[in-house]
C-alpha cells in the first residue's frame, strides 16, 4: 500500500538520498526546499526513479514560521490525510546564525520549526501514522533562557542543543499522543555522514549519505518501528538507545515544550 510521505530539507544530503529510496517504492512524495530552482531540479530527478509515484514540491524558509504556517496550510489545501513526516531540514553552520526576529537560526530551523510544522499537520495524520525527526549524537543541555532571550551561541553550541531540544520534544510528544495520534521517532541517522552540513562544518567528506536514507527510510515505513513513539534510534549502535539523560526527564522534556509552546503562540 502506498502512502504520502512529506521530507523537509530534501534538495540535497540525506533528504535527497531518502527521497528517491522512498520514491522508488512508488509512494507519494511531499518534498520541502528553501529553493524554487532546487525544488523543481530534485522533483525532476524524483519523477524519473523508475516505479516513482507523484511527487509535489513546497517551497519555505524554515527561519520564518510564518513561511512554516502558510506551508502547512498548502499541504492541507492538497492533501486529506498524510502518512509520514520526515523532519530532516536542519542547519549547523550558517551565514546568518539570528534569524529577522533575533532568534539562534539553529534552534529555530533544528527544533521549533519542526515542532510546529508536526503539531499543524497533526490532524492529517491517523494513529498509525508516523514522524520521524532527524536528531543527531551531539546533544548537549539546552539552555532555554538564553535562547528565549536572544543571546547568541557557538556554531557548536547551538546545534547540539538544538538537537536535544528536537529530541526532548519528540519523547515528550509522543507521550503525550500515545496511542491516538502517529508515533514520534527521533533519530540519529549516524555521525559524520557526508552532507553538506558536514563538509561546511568539519571540512571531511564524510561517510556514505545512504546510511542514513536507509534508516530513515526505515524509521518512516518498517515494522521495526511500529511502536516506537517516544523513543530514540541511534544509528552509530545499530539499535534503540537512551539520549541524553536530559530527554529522559519528563519535567525538563515539559519544560521544552513550553518555551517553543510560548514561542509560536
């Protein structure tokens, strides 16, 4: 059976190789961009995988929610029901780390931006339905009044906390759904692939990007994963592993929540 299956980020690096793994299984792609020209060169190259199903493109820029709002709201203009969101789209390295409302553009694009893109699209989803967001190993303890209150952080810094941040939100949310709504599945798609993301950071070419397709890939459509919700994938182990002991306490998971709550309200 065939399903509809949104990726963020999925011009290039994983996003891309999980795109045309998954397209060739001939399900439904929603694929997410910051560029028109990429957008429309990736649904190209989509749409020519043999067994390819329809492929739809969105253009947003993750640092505007108010560009993550009116996505959204196209995606269900489009669609009835969606199976599958892929939260991939995420920024360590950049040009212009505040974005125009003077937030870390790491914690905006890493965490807050999936959350509410997740928590809009929530009511397309069915209780089988699933979320998968890309977390990473490096995950350090976020802190929250710093952000909150615009001070600035390390390229470092920033993405490690903002991937906590996505991986606090992801234990708590799916807690919070349980069984009535899809599963939420953070996952460590493996360190040091090679994206761009790494190459801009660490200056290396990185390990093999279908690595992390294939987790992905597998996060978003194997049994394995089934009744996952809540939990944490590392791909370095090869199995389901405990995060960071900060997303193991449900009143700072709480906390997390909240503040991004507050953030998008």
């Amino acid at each position: 059976m065939t399903k509809t299956i949104m990726i963020t980020g999925a011009t290039d690096g994983i996003g891309f190789e999980t795109a045309k793994m998954i397209a060739a299984q001939g399900h439904t792609l929603l694929l997410h961009g910051r560029s028109a020209q990429k957008l429309e060169h990736t649904a190209a190259q989509i749409a020519n995988i043999p067994g390819a199903g329809k492929v739809h493109t969105y253009r947003a820029d993750l640092t505007d929610l108010s560009a993550v709002r009116a996505m959204a709201n196209e995606i269900k203009n489009g669609f009835e029901a969606i199976d599958v969101l892929i939260n991939n789209a995420g920024v360590f390295v950049t040009s212009h780390p505040i974005t125009a409302d003077g937030y870390d553009t790491r914690f905006i694009v890493n965490a807050v931006a999936p959350y509410l893109l997740t928590k809009l699209l929530l009511p397309m989803f069915s209780s089988t339905g699933r979320v998968v967001n890309l977390s990473s190993a490096a995950q350090s303890p976020v802190q929250l009044d710093d952000f909150l209150n615009k001070r600035s952080f390390s390229d470092n810094a920033a993405y490690a906390q903002s991937k906590l941040a996505l991986t606090m939100w992801s234990a708590e949310l799916g807690q919070e759904l349980d069984a009535n709504g899809p599963s939420i599945i953070a996952v460590n798609p493996a360190s040091f692939l090679g994206s761009k993301m790494v190459k801009d950071a660490y200056g290396q070419s990185g390990k093999d990007l279908q690595i992390g397709a294939d987790i992905l890939t597998r996060a978003a459509l194997s049994e394995e994963f089934a009744d996952a919700s809540g939990r944490y994938y590392d791909n370095d182990r090869k199995a389901f592993a405990q995060p960071h002991p900060d997303a193991l306490d449900s009143a700072k998971n709480k906390r997390v929540v909240e503040a991004v709550e507050h953030l998008i309200s």
